[in-house]
C-alpha cells in the first residue's frame, strides 16, 4: 500500500514538472498592427506592419504575451491625438506575409466600394468608413517585457 502510494507520488511530480518545463516564454522577432474604430464615429485607425525585434511569445500555445499591452500603447497614442474611446486591437504573426494578407483582408473590409442595386440597401452592406493610415513616423509599437507573473521559470525541484 506505501509502495503504491509513494509510486502514484512520484509519477504525478513527473508529469508536473513536465507541465512546468513547456510552460517558459521564449523571445522572437514578429510583425504586428494595429486597428482602432469607435462605435460613435465611422473613422477608424490603421497602422503599419511594423517589424519588433523582442517580442515575448509563450513556447507552448505561441501567444504573445502581454498582448493588451500593445493594444494599450495604440488606444493612448490616439487619445493623445484627441480621439477619445477607442476599441483597439492588434494583429501579430511572425510571418511577415500571414499578417500583410490579414492586413489587406482587415482593410478591404472597410475600404470597399459598396454597391447598390435597385437603389436599395443590402442587408451584409456596411455604412462608409472614413479610413485613417497610421504611418510609423506618426506611431510606432515598443516592445514589452512581460511581467513578473507572467514569467514562467522552471524552478529547481527539492527533493
């Protein structure tokens, strides 16, 4: 009974110190922009593809970490320009063609000639967006460290 019981323990610590290896961050070099719109007004905010030589990814799921972060840095820059209440978000790949291919299908979205027929309405037709292009001379993205808690070490087990 001791016997198995001392078995169960060390293959559970096993197969938790396995889970607590694959769970450190890596850094890399990865693309991202940037998007803003309002639900109050139809102009919205588009910046770059722009190129981050430190980024902090998660070596499991390969989730940057921090993302809200970066999301941060846009709203705040927009609403030092005067442009208060932005819903912000950013796309981030490390291939630079995976994110200019969501980049052109976010912005064909909000760029399109819309089309009428018969003078009517269509239902999937959205209203005219008013597009803004962010250049990097006007915004640039900063690289963040993650935080404390969101560091993952693998730690030295005790015996």
């Amino acid at each position: 009974m001791k016997l198995s019981k001392i078995g169960l323990t060390a293959i559970a610590a096993t197969l938790l110190i396995s889970l607590a290896a694959q769970a450190k961050n890596e850094m890399r070099k990865a693309y991202v922009f940037g998007f803003a719109s309002s639900f109050n007004d139809s102009t919205v905010y588009i910046t770059d593809i722009q190129e981050l030589d430190s980024v902090w990814f998660t070596s499991k799921h390969h989730f940057l970490v921090s993302r809200e972060n970066y999301s941060y840095q846009l709203r705040d820059y927009l609403a030092n320009i005067g442009e208060q209440h932005r819903t912000c978000m950013v796309e981030y790949n490390t291939d630079p063609k995976k994110l200019e291919k969501a980049w052109n299908k976010l912005y064909s979205r909000y760029a399109h000639n819309q089309k009428k027929k018969n003078n009517q309405k269509q239902k999937s037709e959205l209203p005219p967006f008013q597009i803004k292009k962010l250049t990097r001379e006007q915004f640039q993205f900063q690289s963040v460290a993650p935080m404390d808690e969101a560091i993952e070490v693998e730690e030295p087990v005790k015996k």
